[in-house]
C-alpha cells in the first residue's frame, strides 16, 4: 500500500530535522483528532478499488474580509473551512473526494 500524509501548512517550513517532523506530525494528528490507525483506514479504502496511490490533505483555514464604500464599512463576512480530504490515482488519473467539510 503506497500513501501520505499531507502535512498542513500550520506546520510550517519543512527544512527542519526529521524530529521536527515528525513533532510537526504528531501535533497536526492530535489537532485534527486522528490516530495513525484511522489513517491507514482511509488511506486503504481509497486503495482498495485499484488505486495506485492515496494521499490525505487537512485544512484549517480562515478568512475576514472587510469592504468600503464612501469610506465607511459596508459589508464585512468570515469564513472558517475545516476538513479533510483524500486523492486516489489509478494511471495517472487523479480523482479528489472531501469528508464533509465544515464551514462556519
């Protein structure tokens, strides 16, 4: 079974040691709420109907935006995307599956 985790960008830059890594890893599992078993889980099911490889993507994003007109504020919203998903190829044809993402 070939796989990865793809490390959110809340980790940083990925020059450090593989302890860093690693830590980095660790962290996003716990923040996400994942164990490494779920994981293998996912990554399996996405396998299973002939892939030739799986990787998971995790989100934790926010936006504010504000906007003007004749200086003063005239609308103003936010938005919070929290979710995962994963990406399975077979040949070379990539497919993309979300988990119910949510947004606030």
């Amino acid at each position: 079974m070939l796989g990865t985790l793809a490390a959110p960008s809340l980790l940083g830059s990925c020059t450090g040691s593989e302890g860093d890594k690693a830590a980095g890893i660790s962290f996003a599992m716990n923040y996400f709420k994942v164990s490494e078993g779920d994981l293998r889980k996912v990554l399996a099911a996405a396998l299973e109907k002939g892939g030739d490889y799986a990787d998971l993507f995790f989100e934790h994003s926010y936006r504010n935006n504000v906007g003007l007109q004749d200086g003063a504020v005239n609308r103003a919203s936010s938005n919070i995307d929290f979710g995962m998903g994963v990406r399975a190829t077979k040949r070379d044809m990539p497919t993309w599956r979300t988990s119910a993402w949510t947004r606030c």
